[in-house]
C-alpha cells in the first residue's frame, strides 16, 4: 500500500520528465479545499489531487468544484486500489495518473491526459498571486498602481484589462520566480510604498 509521503517526491521527478519546464508548489488553500500540488507550466497552472491507496472519496466531489474554479487543467493521481473506479468520480476533462509499486520503485501511468478545464475562471485563478506579483504585471502593462486600493479591486481591473492569454503566462512567469525566502520583506516593502503615499 502507498500512502501520500511515498508518491510525493517520485510524482515531482515524474512531472518533470514528462513536462520540461515546471515549478511545483504545494498544500495551496483554494476555495474551501486545499490543492496536494499546483504545478506551473510556461502558459497554464495545473491542480494536482493525490488520492493514495489509504485515501477516500469522502471530499472529493467539493474538491473538483475546487479545482476547476482555480486551474487550467487537473489531474488525480491514484493508488491501484482506486484506479479501475476513479473515472467515475471526477469530470471527463480530469486527467487521471495511476501510481504502483513495481519492481522496487514507484511507477507512475498516464491513464488519461488533462484537456483544458472548460470551467476555470481568471477572477478566482488569479487569487493564487500575492499582491506584489500583481503589482509587477501591472507594470509591466502599463497599468496605473492603484494606490490605497484593495486587491480584490486590483484583481478585478488585472481580469478587466489584460488579455487572457497574456495574463496566463505572466502568471506562470511570476509564479516560476516567486521566491518564498524573500516575499516577506518584499510585502513589507509594498506596504511601506502604499503607506507613504497615503500621506
């Protein structure tokens, strides 16, 4: 039987190798759920739901509701003991990834490929950045700052305003850099501009 702590890291070196370019964060609050994976890819953010062979189905239909708000495309990845039934449980849009013990090792099989979610929506997909990446692509746009405003605003006018295919990548570009060593002092620093222009 595998439980989440084995599939983990040998499901990052799997990503990898079939993705290329990717930036793996984990345990991100989405809605009332919280994503196991967010993988960034160069143009999509990806939601990645691990289901091991010690897990149920109990959350799970509130979690697709979850997923799909937030993410481009999402994947389950499954123990052999919920491999023959999980197509049942989640949308036909979900790619499903199969995960044994074989031959020493853990082994991963693609059993279904994601297509794009047709549900995503960029007002909830862009509440994954923080405030300062924001700030960047609205410079980067050439968008005002909007000072003293709320980022719920910030978001609003970010959808507005930026095309959907470029606001995606940007996204992604942000998310490849976002450095969690530093986003402390770097909401400081955001807060303290915003403080002495309300001056």
């Amino acid at each position: 039987m595998l439980y989440d702590k084995d599939i983990r890291e040998p499901l990052f070196d799997y990503l990898e190798a079939k993705y290329g370019k990717v930036r793996i964060i984990e345990e991100k609050q989405m809605g009332s759920s919280r994503a196991d994976i967010v993988m960034i890819l160069p143009d999509e953010i990806a939601g990645i739901e691990i289901k091991s062979d010690a897990d149920t189905y109990a959350r799970l239909k509130r979690q697709v509701k979850d997923y799909d708000r937030f993410f481009d495309r999402n994947y389950v990845v499954v123990g052999s003991t919920h491999a023959m039934h999980i197509e049942e449980h989640v949308p036909e849009y979900w790619g499903i990834i199969s995960v044994e013990w074989l031959d020493e090792r853990v082994d991963f099989y693609m059993i279904r490929e994601a297509v794009r979610n047709p549900k995503v929506e960029m007002k909830w997909k862009i509440r994954i950045l923080w405030r300062p990446e924001m700030a960047h692509i609205q410079e980067i746009c050439g968008m005002a700052k909007y000072a003293g405003k709320s980022k719920e605003f910030v978001r609003e006018k970010l959808v507005e305003r930026v095309p959907g295919e470029i606001l995606n990548r940007l996204m992604s570009e942000e998310l490849f850099e976002r450095d969690y060593t530093e986003i402390e002092g770097r909401i400081r620093e955001f807060q303290g501009r915003r403080r002495r222009r309300k001056r």
